[in-house]
C-alpha cells in the first residue's frame, strides 16, 4: 500500500492532527478535501446542536475521526510510531 500522510491544520497554523491515507485511493487534494468537507459538517451539526455557542475544530475531532476511519483515512500518532517520516 501506497502509505500518504496528511497534517490538518486550523486557521491559526496549529496542527490538528496527522491522518494516513492510500495514495493508490486519494490523491493529496481529495484526501485535503474529504478532511475539510468531514470537519465542517461536523462543526455545522454541533452547531446546529448548541445554538450560538462557538465549537471549534478540537471539539469535533472525535467524530471527525470515526467518519474518516470509515472513509480509510485513519489518525496517526508521530509518537507512536519510529520512522523516518516522524
């Protein structure tokens, strides 16, 4: 498998989270695309949920990551793993 990685980043430049992918799949831009489009339902359904209350990307990550999971775009953790790509 064609193992791609992918950093998630908010407005501000912080890292959200690094996700893996197949590049035999996804190209770069649909797997950049697939995690946009899966935040921003997400954050317009717990919008939707809490009215006026602001919710920002940390607060959705949870969800974000099982829909990408199902989609085979999986979380990663540099921490966890040695190689030359962390």
């Amino acid at each position: 498998m064609n193992t791609q990685l992918i950093q998630l980043l908010d407005c501000e430049g912080e890292a959200l989270g690094l996700y893996a992918y197949s590049g035999e799949r996804y190209s770069h831009e649909q797997a950049a695309s697939i995690l946009d489009r899966e935040y921003l339902r997400a954050k317009e359904q717990l919008k939707e949920a809490n009215g006026d209350h602001y919710c920002g990307p940390g607060d959705v990550q949870e969800y974000v990551d099982e829909d990408l999971s199902a989609l085979g775009i999986e979380r990663v953790y540099p921490d966890e793993h040695s190689s030359a790509h962390f």
